[in-house]
C-alpha cells in the first residue's frame, strides 16, 4: 500500500504496473512463457498509462478520445482483478499432510494446478489481445494527437465580468465585508500594504474586491482593476495595468516584452501613491512577478489580492497575517434577502405554497451567493408549484438537475477542480461517497484513502502524515469546508458544501469512479461496470430502477440497514467494506467475509456484532475498524492471523494470544487487560515495535495476588514500545497506576499524546517531566502548585486536561505564573479548586476551561484580582467558565459573572464568553 493505487485518472493502472513488476521478480519463479507475457503486458500498459496521466490534463476531450480512455482505464481494473487471483494461488501454495493421504492430495493438487495454469494461460491470452487491440486503436485514431493539440478548443468566457459590473443595490451582505476590509487597507504603515481575501469559488470575492475598489480609488494618484486567470499571460496583464495607471499617456499600439513592460510599470509607480487589485491569484510563482513589478515605495500604496487559496494568501500578505481576509458565508437571513429578491423580489411576495421548500433550498445553498443566484434563476423556468420545487430541492448534491445557470455554476467551480493535481482530484471526488451535509473526521478519511491506494509515502512521511496533506490542502484550496478544530488549529472534521458534492458527484460519474444510490438519486454510470458503490438504505425501495452488477465492485459503503441488503458473497473484488449507521446490523451478514480475499478496510457500526472467525482468512487486511461496536466484548482467536494489518481499531476487547504474530500493526486501541489476560499478551505487545499509536484498559485489582507479575510486565512493555516508535499512548484504569510513577525506563523519548484517566495519581512521574516531544496531556492528578509548576515548564505543551480531586485546605487556590505553559493553546481544568492567572502566564492561550467555586472566592481574591487574572490572558479567543453556586449566595455569583464579562471585553480578540451554574439550587437563600 506504499505507492499509488488507482486515481480517477488512470483507473487501477499505477497498481497493476507494480504488481506486473513484482510477478517478474525471481521469486515468483514464473514459467519462462509466463514471465515473457508478464513483461510484454508491464511494457504496453506502461506506455498506455503515461498517455492516460498526459490526457487528464486536457479539459474536453472529442468523443472517440474519450472512449478509448474509458475502454482503457476499465481493462486495467479487469487485468488487475486477474493478477491478484493469480498472486494469491501463488503466495497461498498448496498445504497438504505427510504419509498416503499427502501423496493422494498432492497428486490432486497438481491435476488442480495444470487445469489452473491452463485457465490463466488463456486468460492471459485474453488479455493480451485486448491491449494489442487498444494499442491498434491509439494509433488508427489518432490519441496522441489530442494531447499534442490539447483537445477541443474551448473560446475561454471571462465568468467574472457580472461581479465586476454589479451595482450595489442589487447586493446583499456586502456591507460588512467591504467596510472591514477598507480598514484593513486604510492606515497604518507608509509602504506598500498587500491584504488578501481567501475564499472558496463562488463566494463573492471579485465582487467585494470591486467594491471596496470602487469605494476608495480615488483617493489613490493611480489606481488598476486586473484579473487573472489559471496561466495568465503576464505581457497582458502588465499592459492592462499600465493603461489604467497611466490612462491617456499610455501608447496601446506599441508592443513591449514583459522585461521592457515591468521597467515602465515600475518608473511610473515608483512616486505615486496607488491602488491594484490582483483578482484570482493562483499561484505564487505569478504574484512574484506581478509583485517585482509593483514598486514598493512609501506613499501609502496598496494592493488587494483575491484567491481561492489559503497558502497563497498567507504569502501575498506576509509577514502581515493579520491582513488577510477570510470572506465568510452570507448568514441565513441575507441568504434569503437574496434568494426571494431574485426571483419574487421581496419575501413577502413568495407564494405560501413555495416558502417552506424555499427556505430548504436556502439552506442547501449555504451561504453560498452563487450557489444562491443559480437556484434563483434555475427557479424562475419553474411553475410555482410545490412539486417542480421540491423536486429541484432534491436534486441539489446530486448533478441532476441541469440548465445553463448551473452549467455556468459548475464551470466556475470547477475552476478550482481542474487547477488540483491529479491525486487531489481522486481525492476530492471520492468524497460523492459520503451523503449530504456528512460529517467526515480527517482521520478516518485519511485510512479510506490510504485503504483505497490514493497517498503514496513521499519525503520519508508515513502514509497517515502524507494523506493529512491531501486533506489540510483540500481545505487550504477552499474545496472542502472546516467543521471542528483541534487545540493545536488542524480540522479534526469536515464537510463538502452541497454545491461542490454536485459538482464532485457529477464528475464521478463521468469519470465511473463513484455510483450512489440513495432514495433521491440513483445514479449508475453509462459503462455498467460499479467499481465504487455508496448505498443509503434509509428509503430505498427494495428494487432499483437499472439492477447493480457487484461483480466488479472494489469498495462499498452502506449506510443504514435494511434486511435487502446485497450479500457479501456477491462481492468477489471488495477491496473496501464500510457499514456506517447500521445498528441493527446482524452477526450473521458477516457470515460470509472470509470469502473476500482481496479486502484491505473493513469498518463496522453496529450495537450487537460479534466478528466472525473467518475474519482470520483476510490475509490483505489492512485497517479493522470496530471503534462504533461498543458490544464487541473481545475478539476471534484467528484475528492473530492477520499479518497485514496495521489498523486494529475497536472499544475495550480483549485479545488472544499471538498477537506477536502481527507485527505490522501500528495503531492498537482499545486492549483490556484483566485476570483473564495472560502475561503472554503483554510479553507479545512489548514485541510490536512498530506500534505508534496503543490504548489499554487496565483492570488489575492492586489486591490481587499476582498484580505485581502483571505490573513488571506492564512496565516492561512499556519501556520496550517507549524506546521503538509509541507516539501516543492512553491508559484508562478503575485503579491506581501510581506504580507508574517511577518506573518506566527508558523515557518514551517520541511520546508525543498522553492521556491517564479514570484514577487520580498522587503526584507527577519523574519521567513524565523529561518528555520534550509531549505536546498533549490529559490526566487525572492531584493538583498541588508544585504540579503546576512542572508541566509549565514543558517546553512542547499545548493542550493540557487536568482533574484534580478536593485540595487540602492549604492549597483551595492555585497561582499559575508568569513564563509558565510558554506553549499552550488549551487548558481544560476540573477540580475543586480555584485558580489565578498572573500577568504574563500562558503566553499563547486561545481556549480555557475552568470552573471556579465560589464560596472559596474570598481566599482565592487574596491571591489575584476578583476576575482571576483572565484579563492577563491576552491571546485568549475561547472561554468557558462553570460557576459552582453551592453553598454561595446569589449576589456573590452575579457578582463574579460581572467581572469575569468586564474582564472579558477588554481583552483585545474576538472572545468566545459560556458561562454556566452548576448546583444552583444548592444556593443560600
């Protein structure tokens, strides 16, 4: 699983050349005949996939083209099914008892492998003749020639000129934006100030860049409108600066060279205070050029950049980060101004019949203005019936509805499709699997990815860091939304906005990448052949309209359950197997996945599961994913066969011994260990040194007579996996760990996520102290200043949980001090104590949790100001207080929330203020 797979642009080619060239290696030992057609297949196919990679890059392709890549791209996931049969007879070989019982089935055996290779021989035949034909077709029709005259001449339309000439009273929600980003332009520094808007496609940048142009151009000596395209011609754009800043003065009939224009532009500019909008910026390379031509003088000049690029933004603006705008989404109500203005022209002249599903299509629309303006006009070819309303409604995420203002739509987003490299465009689409308005967590979807072939290692980064690429620059690209952060700012989860779903949706069916079948849609691509299947049950009639061929399919999602469920057994190629929201999913649907040879990801969400023996026969598994089968209880004996497996993913199970067979596995969580454990499991856990990720439930009693035997062994595990690759560890016991306190040598010196829960230690490890790498701590400790003090001093620290049960009378109040944390982006503390912030500590927090008891006000006040130091924490954005009223009055707790909110709006951010009471009622009267 270490290259490229498969990609919608090649289908399974980059996989099938790689398995040809490891059939060729010598220890396959292949027939001199076999080995000879292996390497004419490797050759031809080769040639076929450059051509392939080379026609991805052509936007339209004539029909015939067209054709012959789909013909190709389909024969590579035949030719591959084909070789993995044949890989895996060979690497299984034939397994048979000594003595005449052996003798008899060996005979048998090889009557069996004559019959096979004669099968194979003629498939292999078969095969041949099917590249030779596709080779003959390449050259009688003349494929090469349409890379080399770069397909059908498209007369490129500039879609943004309707944002350049909007006039403002046809305009909704611009007010806001235009006016905060005319102070960011105004003032400050005398030299040349560049402020970026970044926003997805569609989204009204070149519109608000033009207004804020208009609003104040003419407080420049010169001022110039240009915008870019995808490979702007530089010669050009400089010309259409220079005749705006130079207005008459500029000779439009002479030519000059980019070197000569940049000279002119430069002398002119070089005095004068001006204005220019670079709108749609994609890529640096062209803002340097565009930059060394701008003389940075220091008159006051400006320049706003627009794009749909984080990165790029970030670097037209740098060092300055603080200047660059991110264009945000309308807000519901002017989603709707803009929406009935449209069509009706006012709300209030929307028909009853038609305001409930408008206000759905609304919301389907996000925000999104184009997306908005699209769905106005597409509705205005509508009767003012409920049921062509409803039915548009529906087909929004699913590329079904058509007319040239969504084919105009689509064109404009499919800007920022085309502009991806190819295995972000794989990527990207393979998101149609997942239904509207889904939530996708980054990290199971970088293991769908990785299960699926699409992240190749690169730069000596494992596969889980390079797919996080993929996806930190999807969302730096604008095409796929942030849903939840993580304390140290990477996306935890997303979503796709339903504009771009159609759009993705559309183009994988065009592409046969993806096939979704839901109640809403079904849509099965013209070939035949589902190589990707996503099945939502929720509604689904028992009987499709066009039945579904499984024989080819090589991954497969459903979601919900319904007793119609295909079978397993139909499924012969599975790769990929997901069954997302099937509670109701039975034991005995599984009966049959020991038949899918070929399966590299299997995840299951269910209540009442229990995972089948014949799991042990999936000798390609690779990700098992069990983390939503919160009844599992333990795990088959055979699990220990799977020697691929990296992933083993599930809620506390228990787990067989020979787990030291698995020594692939990188990420195990959870392991319980209990009596019914033997020392034989944890001796073979220390074995798996590749182990970068390992959760353990510890459930042994400290009464128990041989706790001491488990607890050596523990240690021992710990220090062997601490001193290979353990990156994250999370121990979770009803018990006291506190012989843990002293005892783990050497220090995990790559531990990086720590969390300790479910029993308080009685103070920090020694060991824990020297963890340079630990950026994540969650623990349950008793709190005293002296702990504060020793993880202030953790040089990598920015996320930190602390429960702390009842302080000493001595320590009711905490004082965290200046210089302390210097990393910390996030502190949740729970605990009956208070605690004080001095001036200067926590330097960088932008998220606290606390909660403060409120009848220990009084010696807490001794120690700090009544707003407990939170006006000291100048970086903080997010603030979340529970105020513990038992015992207190309710002029204290009005009191304290007085001050924590006058402490509060005087902090410079945007602050996020949640107060909460808890035990109110156990308030005195």
């Amino acid at each position: 699983m270490d290259g490229f797979m498969a990609s919608a642009a090649t289908g399974a080619m980059s996989s099938l050349l790689a398995k040809l060239a490891e059939l060729l290696r010598e220890d396959y030992q292949l027939q001199k005949g076999m080995r000879r057609e292996v390497a004419f297949l490797k050759d031809e196919l080769s040639s076929m996939n450059a051509l392939l990679e080379r026609l991805a890059d052509v936007e339209v392709l004539d029909p015939q083209t067209r054709e012959w890549r789909n013909q190709v791209r389909e024969m590579s996931y035949d030719i591959e099914d084909c070789v993995d049969d044949y890989m895996r007879r060979l690497r299984n070989g034939p397994q048979r008892p000594s003595g005449v019982m052996g003798f008899f089935l060996g005979y048998v055996q090889k009557v069996k492998e004559l019959v096979t290779r004669h099968e194979t021989a003629e498939q292999i035949q078969e095969l041949r003749d099917r590249i030779v034909e596709a080779g003959h077709r390449r050259k009688r029709y003349k494929i090469d020639d349409a890379v080399s005259f770069g397909g059908i001449k498209v007369v490129p339309v500039d879609r943004r000129l309707p944002a350049l000439y909007a006039e403002f009273g046809g305009l909704v929600g611009i007010n806001v934006p235009r006016d905060e980003i005319i102070k960011l332009v105004d003032g400050g520094m005398p030299g040349v100030k560049v402020v970026s808007i970044v926003g997805c496609g569609g989204l009204g940048k070149t519109t608000v860049a033009n207004q804020v142009y208009r609003y104040i151009a003419e407080q420049f000596d010169c001022h110039a409108f240009v915008s870019l395209s995808q490979n702007p011609d530089m010669v050009m754009i400089f010309q259409s600066v220079l005749s705006q800043v130079k207005k008459n003065e500029y000779d439009t009939t002479k030519s000059c060279d980019q070197e000569n224009l940049i000279r002119e532009l430069r002398d002119f500019l070089k005095d004068k205070r001006y204005l220019v909008v670079i709108d749609d910026l994609w890529s640096t390379q062209s803002w340097k050029t565009i930059k060394f031509a701008l003389f940075e003088n220091t008159c006051g000049s400006r320049i706003i950049v627009t794009t749909r690029i984080g990165t790029i933004a970030k670097s037209c603006s740098s060092p300055q980060h603080d200047l660059v705008y991110e264009l945000r989404m309308l807000s519901e109500d002017d989603s709707k101004r803009l929406f009935f203005r449209r069509i009706f022209g006012s709300e209030d002249k929307c028909p009853y019949q038609l305001k409930e599903v408008s206000t759905e299509i609304v919301k389907k629309c996000g925000g999104l203005p184009l997306a908005i303006i699209t769905m106005a006009s597409l509705l205005t070819t509508k009767s003012y019936t409920r049921a062509d309303w409803s039915k548009v409604c529906d087909s929004i995420g699913s590329g079904l509805e058509k007319n040239g203002d969504v084919e105009e739509m689509s064109l404009i987003l499919s800007l920022s499709y085309n502009h991806l490299p190819h295995h972000l465009r794989t990527c990207l689409l393979y998101l149609s699997m997942f239904p509207e308005d889904y939530v996708i967590k980054r990290d199971y979807l970088v293991r769908r990815w990785i299960a699926e072939g699409f992240v190749s290692g690169n730069g000596g980064r494992n596969l889980e860091d390079e797919g996080e690429c993929y996806f930190n620059e999807l969302i730096n690209r604008s095409l796929v939304q942030p849903v939840d952060y993580q304390y140290d700012g990477r996306v935890y989860s997303c979503r796709v906005h339903d504009m771009i779903l159609d759009l993705i949706t559309c183009k994988a069916v065009e592409e046969n990448f993806v096939t979704v079948v839901t109640d809403k849609k079904q849509m099965l691509a013209s070939q035949g052949k589902v190589h990707r299947l996503s099945l939502d049950y929720h509604g689904l009639d028992s009987g499709t309209e066009n039945p579904i061929v499984t024989t080819y399919v090589r991954s497969l999602n459903i979601f919900r359950y319904s007793e119609q469920m295909i079978a397993l057994s139909d499924f012969g190629a599975l790769r990929v197997l997901d069954l997302d929201g099937n509670e109701n999913l039975e034991s005995c649907y599984l009966q049959d996945v020991g038949k899918l040879f070929h399966l590299r990801y299997l995840r299951i969400k269910a209540n009442n599961i229990k995972l089948p023996e014949q799991v042990g026969d999936l000798q390609s598994l690779v990700i098992l994913d069990l983390l939503n089968c919160p009844k599992l209880g333990e795990l088959p004996a055979s699990i220990v066969k799977l020697r691929q497996l990296k992933w083993l993913l599930a809620p506390p199970v228990t787990l067989p011994d020979g787990v030291g067979n698995m020594q692939a596995l990188e990420s195990v969580s959870f392991v319980t260990v209990d009596y019914t454990t033997s020392i034989t499991l944890l001796q073979e856990l220390g074995s798996l040194t590749r182990l970068r990720t390992l959760g353990l439930d510890w459930h042994i009693n400290p009464l128990h007579r041989d706790k001491k035997t488990y607890e050596d062994n523990f240690v021992s595990l710990l220090g062997k996996l601490g001193s290979s690759n353990l990156q994250c560890l999370t121990l979770i016991s009803p018990w006291s760990l506190d012989f843990l306190l002293d005892s783990w040598s050497p220090t995990p010196h790559l531990l990086q996520e720590l969390g300790i829960k479910g029993w308080y230690l009685s103070k920090i490890p020694l060991w824990m102290a020297s963890l340079t790498n630990l950026t994540y701590l969650d623990v349950e400790v008793k709190v005293r200043q002296e702990t504060l003090q020793i993880l202030g001093d953790f040089p990598a620290l920015q996320f930190l949980k602390l429960y702390s049960n009842s302080a000493g009378p001595e320590e009711r109040c905490l004082v965290i001090s200046n210089n302390g944390f210097p990393c910390l982006k996030k502190f949740s503390f729970v605990g009956w104590v208070n605690m004080i912030f001095k001036e200067g500590a926590m330097p960088v927090l932008e998220t606290l949790e606390f909660q403060i008891i409120v009848h220990e006000m009084q010696i807490a006040c001794v120690f700090g100001p009544p707003d407990f130091g939170i006006s000291h924490l100048s970086t903080l954005r997010n603030l979340v207080v529970t105020v513990h009223c038992e015992g207190s009055r309710i002029e204290e707790v009005e009191a304290l929330e007085a001050a924590i909110q006058s402490a509060t709006s005087m902090l410079p951010n945007n602050l996020t203020l949640a107060l909460h009471r808890f035990l109110e009622s156990e308030m005195v009267k």
